[in-house]
C-alpha cells in the first residue's frame, strides 16, 4: 500500500521546514518592523493632508465664519456661495478649455522631445552628447526669473506674443525630463538593442517599437508632471497674454482678487475649482506610474 505525503512548508534553499512556532515568529518579526515605518508615514501624510483638508473645508464656510475665532476646521454653515460666486464672476469655462489646450498640447510635446533627448543621451556614446547633457543639467541651477526676460524677447521678436503659441514652445524642452529618460534608458540593457541590431532592425524601428513601448511609465510619469506644471503655470502666462478671452485658470483665479479687498470664500473656492482636473489625472493614471518590467524579453 502506497501513500502520499503532504509537503511541508520549506524556508531558502537548505530544504529545511519551519514549525509554526517559528513561522510566527517570522510573521511577528517583520510586524514589528513594519509598524514604526508604517506609523512615520501616517504621521507625515497627516502633516502634509492637514493643511489641504482646511482649505477644501474652508471653501463651503460663510465669508463671516473664516477668520471668526475660536478657528475651526468644519463649517459650521456649509454653503456653495463661494463656488457659485466664483464660477459667476470669472469665465471658468473657457479659462478651462484655454488651459486644457494649452497642457495637452504641450504634454504631448514635451513627452515626445524629452524621450528622443533621453534615449539619444543614454545610448550613444559621444562627448559632445555629454557636454550637451551637462547644458541641460546646468539650466535647472539657474531661477525661472532670471530666464524670463531673453525668454519674452525671443518670443516677440518671433511674433508669438499673445498666443498660445507663445506658452507652449518655451516649455517643451525639460531638463527634469531629459534627466528622467535619460535615467531609465539607461538601466535599459544593451544586450535589448544589441539583439534587435543583429535582427536587422534599424535605429528608428528600435526606438519606435521597443523603446518607446517599455518606457510608458516614465512617459505617462512625466506626462502627468508637466500637465501640474503648466496647468498651475501663472507667471509666464501673465506675461504673454492681454487678451481676456485667451487667459488661462491661473490668470483667471487672480482676476477674483479686488483692488482694495480679498473675498477669501469667492478665492478659496475658485482654488478649489482649479483643483479638480488634476485630482482626477491623478486618480486615473496613478496605476499606471512606474511599473514597468524592463528586463521583458530578455534571457538569462
């Protein structure tokens, strides 16, 4: 008579079995771990969140009730005044079909120019590719003030003033997102473009078709930064545009502020609205954001 025996749970290589004392020790151990790392977060996201709850809160409360002491963070008269003074007095609706336009355009431009630098920089080997690369680094050490004036000279004298336009080229070339691409491609293995070399495939089907392709996370990382980027961009546009009906949410919000007093409920909730897009491109592609298997494909 033959019989089978239950495998037993085997810990590493050694084939050697853990009884369940010791398997809960295991478990009891890396708990213990994990609660101080888990607690320091909770209270950094409490740090960080508090702040933001206000705000929003503070945005259904009477203008009476906001600097009324003892200060509260719930409102004790809820109300929507505020946003429906906001959405009244400023024209949200093609300030968010001007802003819309001018971030999805200049996202889709930015992610495509910084990942032809990012791939160019990390897979050839030049050294005048390098020293532009250190052009490129040595642009973040400079303050964004210092480059507006050449900038708004350049793009007069190119007759781009009071367009879109205007807003648009200056910011599609990105040091973050050279350094970004450049970065990943690099932990790309060569042995992937080797291969694809040897296969007969030419320099621009390898960026095209397997690049690209493995390098959507950054893409879709960078894509979400450089839409925060110019939706929450004001000065530039400020200094562009004069005309009303081509101002951005920025400009727009600024519009709510009087000369002579704030009505903090209409502002707060006008701030609020120009949230919301970027809450849900966040909520959408969150998922998305660096989960990418670069070693797909590959054979040991």
């Amino acid at each position: 008579m033959t019989t089978t025996d239950t495998p037993r749970p085997v810990e590493g290589k050694s084939g050697r079995t853990l009884s369940k004392r010791q398997r809960r020790n295991v478990r009891d151990g890396g708990l213990r771990r994990a609660v101080p790392a888990t607690t320091l977060l909770w209270i950094l996201a409490a740090l960080y969140g508090l702040p933001v709850v206000w705000f929003v809160l503070s945005s259904f409360k009477p203008a009476g009730d906001l600097f009324s002491l003892p200060l509260t963070v719930l409102p004790h008269n809820p109300t929507v005044s505020g946003y429906k003074a906001a959405w009244d007095s400023a024209n949200f609706s093609q300030y968010f079909i001007n802003t819309a336009l001018v971030c999805v355009i200049t996202t889709i431009l930015t992610v495509g120019v910084s990942c032809c630098t990012g791939y160019a920089l990390a897979k050839y080997n030049n050294k005048w590719l390098k020293f532009f690369f250190l052009c490129i680094l040595a642009t973040t050490m400079l303050p964004s003030e210092v480059m507006l004036a050449p900038e708004f000279l350049v793009v007069r004298n190119l007759g781009l003033y009071n367009s879109f336009a205007g807003i648009i080229l200056p910011a599609v070339l990105t040091a973050t997102g050279c350094f970004m691409f450049r970065q990943f491609f690099l932990t790309v293995p060569d042995e992937l473009v080797e291969a694809a070399r040897i296969d007969g495939a030419r320099e621009l089907s390898i960026f095209l078709r397997i690049m690209v392709p493995i390098s959507r996370p950054i893409m879709l990382t960078l894509a979400i930064l450089s839409f925060q980027w110019r939706w929450n961009d004001y000065i530039w546009p400020l200094l562009m545009l004069n005309d009303p009906n081509k101002f951005t949410v920025q400009i727009g919000i600024q519009s709510l502020v009087g000369a002579q007093n704030i009505n903090w409920s209409v502002l707060l909730g006008g701030s609020v609205i120009s949230m919301i897009p970027l809450i849900l491109i966040f909520l959408v592609f969150q998922r998305y954001v660096m989960s990418a298997d670069i070693n797909a494909g590959l054979k040991d």
